[in-house]
C-alpha cells in the first residue's frame, strides 16, 4: 500500500515538472499567441492602428510578459503619436495554461503623449475622439464582436500600476513656436478593484516641467465608480518649489461636472525668481522681484459647457520692484470669481508701501471677453483720495475711456515717489481735479491722450522761476522808463521778489485735453503780489506757451509809481499796475518776458494827453479863471 502510494506521489510530480518544464520551454509561444490579439483590443480602444515590436517573457524575480517598442499612429497622419518603449504585465500563471491572460500590475516604461490645441479642440493623436453630440450611435460589427469575445479572454485584477520615465508635450497649433513639456514623469500607485469601483490608496507622481522644474504630487483614498462615472479625490497635495497645493473635490465623467476646493498654506512667491525657472518666467516678470507670500482659498465648479471659480487670495509681506519704485508690506485680501468670458476681483483692506510712502487701495472691477469694466479704484495716500472709474479694451491696443478725481493730494510727495530721477516744478495742495479721458496705452499714450479736466491747487510754488521778478526785469530801457522796473521796488516787497520760486495762493482753471498736452482760456494763478490770468497751451513733455496779463496789488502798484512817477500813466481804473506778459519755453527753463510793444502804446498815449494837457495850460493862461490852470478840461468847460 505504502509502495503504490509513493508511486503515485513520484508521478504526480513528474507531472508536475512536466507541466512545469512544458510552460517553461513554451511560455514564449503562449503569450506570442496573444500578440495580434492584443494589437486589435488596443487598435479598437484607441481609435488608431497599434503595433507591439515584440511580446517576451522574463521569470525573475517574478514571471512578467514584456511588450517592446509600442507604437500608436496619429489618425490624421501627422508626425505626433502615441510610443511606449515597453509595457510590462504580470500576468497570473494558471489562467495562462487555459488559454486566460490574467494581469495583476502594469509597469509602463517611457511612455511618450503628445498632446494637440486646434481649432477642432484638443486631442491626443493617436486616441480616438467621442462622437460630436448627436451624432448617431454605431452597432458594432460582427467581425467587432468576435474580437470582444476574444478580448473577453483577457482581464485585470491589478495591484498596482507604474509609469516609468514618461514624457507629455503640449503643442497649440496657432502658435508653433511654443511648446510646452513635462518629462522624467513617474508615477506609482496601488490599485484595488471590487464590484465596480477603483481605488487607489496611495497615488505618487513625480517629473519636472519643461525639463526644469521639479514637481511631484501625492493622493490618499482616491475612487472612482465605473457605473457611475464618479471620480472621488478626497486629499491630493502638489509640491512645486517648495510650494504645496491642496486639492479635494469630487468629478462625474458622464455629466462632466463637478466641484473641487484649491487652497494653500502659503505660496512664497519669491520662488518665481528661482533658477529652476531661468528661460520660463519672462525676464521682465523675474526682474520686478515678486516677493511675499499667497494664500489662496478657492472654490472650483464645473458643469457643461464650463466652469465657475469663486475665492480670495490673501497677501502677506507681499513686494516687488517697479522701475525704480520698490513696492513693500502689500496685505490684505483680494476676492474674485471667475468663468470663461467674464472675471470680477475687488479688494479688501489691501495696503501697500510704495517707495515708503503707505497707500490703502481699494478696487472693484470686472471683465467680460475683451472688455474690462473698473467700477472703483480709490487709493488713500500723498496726504489725499485718488478715484478712477471707467473701461477699457484688451488686449492690446488697451483703449480706455475713464473719469478720474483727486482731492486733497501732495503734488511734491507723489512724484518724488513715482520718479525719484526728477522733480516737480510744480508743487503744493491738488485741492481738487477732475478729468475725463480717452486714449490708447503704449508708446502713443501722451499723443492719444484726449477729454476735458479741471484743477484747483492750493498753497503751492512754480519752481525756478520768479514770474513778478522776472516781469519787472523786463520792464527796462523805454522812452518813459529808463532804468529796469526791478530796482525800483521799495524795500518792503523785496523779499517776495528776491526768491527763486512763484509762490501760488491758488491756481484754478480748467483744461482741454489733445495732443500731446493741455489747452485753456482760463486759468488764474493767484500770488500775493498778483494774479495772473492765462490762455495758451502746456505740453505733456513740460513745453510752455501762455499769453499772460499779470495785475499786480493795489498797494504794491502804488508803491511802485511812487518810485517810479512814469507809472502812474500805466495805472488802471482800480490804481493797479497790469501788464500784458508772455511765458514760453519748456521746463524747466521758462522765459516770463512782459510785452514792450503794448507797453509803449500805452505809455505813449499816456504822455502825448500829458504834453498836450500842458501846452494848452500855457496857452489859455491868462484868459480867465474859468479856463486857467485846467487844461483841455478847462477848455471844453469840464
């Protein structure tokens, strides 16, 4: 008994080797035998032909079936396609003895996709697109369902999956020249299947984008539900320079929709200066110096035919450089909410620090396709309220079209901030100002410039240039004054007249707008010794140009024909010395000359009454105290 037992042990294990040695020395032929039909699944799954270069088994450490050199042509024939330099499938060992191909993990090594934007929209050559929406559904054909029942033949119970070294480019075919990759791409994650739903426990993918910048993303307890089309992600974390995105939300494929929150620690935007990323963030990007840190909360929605974004950001410690202006200490929050055509953002308590002077802004706007409507912008700072209100056009050539207003603003204090390289010549309180403009951004900006404004300024000075002293210089050398009007100012004035600037108690007049600078009919620059009344033209590019009648004080005017007898001849009714004046020139050299020519006709007149007055005296002396010692009055009995 124990004989025929053992003999039936020993034959059953040379069966055993048998089977063993057969599966061995055959093993090759057994998964070659899969190969076409392993071509036509793949060639029907994706739409295109697919070639496998060879099929291949390998039994260390573990029995694995090896595809080589993968290819999968583009539909529309052109030089982009879908490669895989090997995939590699571990397959179950019985079921392969019944003719069953059983894959438990998947390993894809140097799999390479290209990704295509077109007018017709984006694809993947080599993968068939779904039918457009109401096309009509095709049966499939009988040589189609003899391959199913074949391909039935073949099923997955995976562990897990890997990617090796894979690489993605992303081509947009209206601009050529640009082309944009992800490479060194891996990914590894365990897979569990059961009664229609995927999970995949722990997701790892690393790469670098554009060859440069390394990133890697991480996801627990990711799921989705084959009936349903339901994508569960309920923790998925983004590394990129340091940075970490964490994204949870959930996704139907069926309905395309659904609803994902996008949020962060803090983004250290410093890291836009990073070397990694020398060649990809433009020049002029990397030398404005971002800095500071972003905080975004944000709330994705997605549902056909697109998609509705709604948050804030916060900003903390947030800087940049200007040309030559620094931007520092930027905090506050920014809210918008976004959709495919339309973007609105507004602000709350959001400061900065512009080249040390602190600002409060405060905006509200919104963009709607190519229009972007500003509904506020008000900036606290300079000692003042800047508003700007209006809209404007993208992108470019920007066209705008927008209602600006200042009060209370510190002439001096802004623009030692925003051009430290040069001072104003004009300085002091903008009390109030008003303007309505339209025009085109860019190197036309001052030429396009074009609408109406209106400015009051308070307590100021027009820098390097006296305009009473430099009048009164250039009254000299006439007929009926000899020596220059200048040095004959009483002592008491002086001091008004000796200093290098215009002091202005007020400047008030209104401005037409075109090109390349402003026009007016109206504007009066009070001093305490005159007003000035002005019509001409003052260029953008500090051009000058202004025809001027200048009415010094009363008591000043008198002061002055008292020294100088002659005046009294150019006195007006109200006993004030007034003088036509012209300025021109560009600054900050401006020339104030007053108008000899009129001053020559006036004098003139003036002394020819006088003269005449005094011989009609000398010739009706004598002939009656009715007429004597009155002059031409005396004569005509007045």
């Amino acid at each position: 008994m124990l004989r025929k037992i053992s003999i039936t042990l020993v034959v059953i294990v040379l069966l055993i080797a048998a089977a063993g040695a057969y599966v061995f020395y055959n093993l090759n032929s057994l998964i070659e035998n899969y190969k076409p039909q392993l071509e036509k699944i793949a060639s029907d799954a994706t739409g295109s032909e697919v070639k496998i270069g060879k099929l291949e088994v390998s039994f260390f450490p573990a029995i694995n079936i090896v595809a080589n050199s993968i290819s999968v042509a583009s539909q529309s024939g052109g030089q982009e396609k879908l490669s895989l330099a090997s995939l590699k499938l571990r397959p179950a060992l019985l079921p392969l003895l019944s003719k069953r191909l059983e894959v438990s993990s998947i390993v894809l090594v140097e799999p390479s996709v290209t990704i295509v934007k077109s007018q017709e929209g984006v694809r993947i050559p080599g993968v068939k697109q779904s039918p457009g929406k109401g096309a009509p559904a095709q049966s499939p054909s009988p040589e189609k369902s003899a391959d199913a029942k074949a391909g039935s033949q073949f099923s997955a119970s995976l562990d897990s999956i890997e990617v090796q070294n894979a690489s993605i480019v992303f081509k947009d075919l209206a601009n050529p020249d640009q082309q944009y990759s992800v490479d060194t791409v891996n990914l590894k994650t365990g897979v569990a299947m059961e009664q229609g739903v995927i999970k995949l426990p722990s997701l790892r993918v690393t790469g670098k984008l554009l060859g440069k910048v390394p990133f890697n993303v991480s996801a627990d307890g990711t799921e989705f539900k084959t009936d349903e089309g339901q994508l569960a992600l309920p923790k998925l974390q983004a590394e990129l320079l340091g940075n970490r995105i964490d994204v949870a939300g959930g996704f139907n494929t069926k309905t395309a929709s659904g609803a994902f929150t996008i949020g962060s620690g803090g983004i250290q935007l410093a890291a836009l200066q990073a070397a990694e990323l020398s060649g990809i963030v433009p020049p002029k990007v990397q030398d404005l110096k971002v800095h500071g840190t972003l905080t975004p909360n944000i709330e994705l929605k997605i549902e056909k035919p697109g998609f509705l974004a709604a948050g804030q950001a916060a900003l903390s410690g947030m800087g940049l450089t200007l040309p030559n202006i620094p931007v520092t200490e930027g905090n506050g929050i920014v809210k918008f909410q976004a959709a495919p055509k339309n973007i609105s953002a507004s602000t709350e308590d959001l400061s900065i620090i512009l080249a040390g002077a602190p600002l409060n802004i405060t905006f509200k706007s919104a963009v709607q396709d190519k229009n972007v409507q500003i509904e506020q912008i008000a900036v606290k700072g300079f000692g003042g309220t800047s508003t700007v209100q209006g809209a404007l056009t993208i992108p470019a050539p920007i066209r705008f079209s927008i209602q600006a207003g200042a009060d209370g603003l510190q002439i001096e204090e802004m623009v030692k901030v925003l051009s430290s390289s040069r001072s104003s010549n004009l300085v002091g309180t903008l009390a109030q100002a008003r303007a309505q403009v339209t025009g085109t951004a860019g190197d036309t900006l001052m030429q396009t410039l074009s609408g109406d404004a209106a400015v009051t300024l308070l307590n100021g000075s027009l820098k390097n240039v006296n305009i009473a002293a430099e009048v009164l210089k250039g009254i000299k050398d006439l007929p009926f004054i000899q020596q220059a009007l200048y040095a004959k100012v009483p002592e008491s004035f002086r001091k008004s007249l000796d200093t290098a600037d215009t002091e202005i108690k007020k400047l008030d007049g209104t401005f037409r707008i075109g090109g390349g600078g402003l026009t007016t009919t109206d504007l009066v620059v009070t001093n305490p010794l005159f007003i000035l009344f002005s019509k001409g033209r003052v260029g953008f590019k500090g051009e000058v140009n202004l025809q001027c009648n200048i009415s010094f004080e009363r008591e000043f005017s008198l002061a002055l024909a008292d020294s100088v007898k002659e005046l009294r001849a150019l006195l007006d009714d109200q006993q004030q010395l007034s003088l036509p004046v012209a300025i021109s020139g560009t600054a900050p050299d401006i020339m104030v000359a007053p108008d000899v020519q009129v001053l020559l006709e006036r004098g003139g007149k003036k002394l020819i009454q006088e003269k005449a007055g005094k011989i009609l005296d000398k010739v009706l002396k004598g002939k009656g105290e009715k007429g004597g010692g009155k002059g031409l009055g005396g004569l005509l009995d007045f």
